[in-house]
C-alpha cells in the first residue's frame, strides 16, 4: 500500500523512528577498525570528514548508531523516499534527496555543497541493486569533493530479512551486531573514467570483504 498523504507519512515516520530506537537499541554493537582514525566518534573530535558507504540491506545499523546531525545521508527520489527521509531526520540525520539512478546529478551537486556541515553518507547499492554493488557515483563523489571514502561492512546475528532485491535486514532483539571498516579509499581530485572504476572497483572489493568479515564475526558473538 503507498502512504501519499502528508499527515499519514508524517504518522508512520514518527512510528517508523520509535520502532528504530527501541528495536535496534536493544543491539549490542562490535566495531572493528582497520584505521581507528576513520571511527566517527574519532572523526569528531579531529575534524577530519569522510565519505561513509554502507550496504542497503543493513541501514538501520547506521540509521541507530551514526544518527547524528554531522551525517548527511542520501535518500533516494523513489515514492518510498519521503517517508524513509522523515524517519531518518526524526533520528538525526541530514538528508539529502535523489540517488545514483534517479535525480543523481542534482544530488550529486548538492552533497558536494554540504561538505563543510559534515560526513557524507552514501548506499551505494541503493534505491535499486544489484545487491551490494558499488554505482561510480560513489567514487565521482569522492573525486570531486576530496573526501576519503570508508566503505563498511555490517551484519546482524540471525537477522529477519524482506524478500526484496537487497534482502534488508531487521535485527532480531537483544542480539548482537558487528562492523568491519577497512582502510579508507581516497579518489584523486583529477580522475579520470578510468580511475574512478579503479575505484570504484576497489570500494566494492572492500566492501564486499567487510561484510563476508562481519557476518562471520556476528556468529561468534
């Protein structure tokens, strides 16, 4: 059923948010760093800003634990955007709205504006997959705002999952929930198509790792 009327999606947002803070606050969360630099508690504190790339299926790990104001996160133009941007800002994020396959240049633009308010927060699998494909967006982004790019990978133990394209998952309570960050990539500011699929390929090679490593690690937890 689509939820079109303004009052309705404002109604299932603020529901949507409470559901997320008590569900997934139950979590025990597990980090593990490559670099501790790239944590963004740490991150904080020195200043430094980076580009953070997360998996779709796994986005209520960041939507509970990195939900800070700091965090601009992008949200596709879809018809199921605007209410997945009410809950996100209800948690504390930014947003900014359009994706790699719809409205991705404007959003583009505007990430690369709002680099002096914070991080920036990318699915770069999103609104549509493949799964766990990284889109050259990602790595254009990087490129042209000069912002490392840490690409996490994230799993929950025993999770529910939706039968959709990217199999979101819905951590079951009181479970635990791990995250591995490898190294940063960083794009040169002067990449050409063929340096940013180097990239890009080398994001989702990372990526792809860090989940297989966290999915492992979660079990053992």
């Amino acid at each position: 059923m689509k939820i079109n009327h303004p009052l309705l999606i404002r109604g299932v947002a603020t529901a949507g948010a409470w559901t997320v803070r008590r569900l997934v606050g139950t979590t025990r969360f597990h980090f593990r760093y490559a670099d501790p630099m790239v944590d963004p508690s740490v991150a904080r504190r020195t200043g430094q800003r980076y580009i953070y790339a997360f998996f779709h299926e796994v986005m209520l790990f960041p939507a509970y634990y990195w939900a800070w104001p700091e965090m601009q996160i992008l949200i596709s133009d879809h018809r199921d955007g605007e209410l997945i941007t009410q809950v996100v800002q209800r948690l504390g994020f930014g947003v900014v709205r359009g994706s790699t396959t719809r409205g991705g240049a404007r959003a583009l633009r505007e990430m690369t504006h709002r680099v002096d308010r914070g991080h920036l927060c990318v699915t770069p699998d999103g609104p549509r997959g493949p799964r766990r494909h990284v889109h050259q967006g990602l790595a254009y982004l990087a490129s042209r705002t000069g912002l490392p790019i840490v690409g996490a990978g994230m799993a929950f133990r025993d999770p529910w999952r939706a039968k959709s394209w990217d199999r979101f998952a819905v951590p079951r309570p009181f479970r635990a929930a791990a995250c591995v960050v490898p190294e940063a990539v960083v794009v040169p500011p002067d990449a050409d198509r063929d340096t940013i699929e180097a990239c890009r390929l080398e994001v989702e090679r990372r990526m792809q790792q860090a989940s297989i490593e966290a999915e492992e690690w979660v079990q053992q937890l």
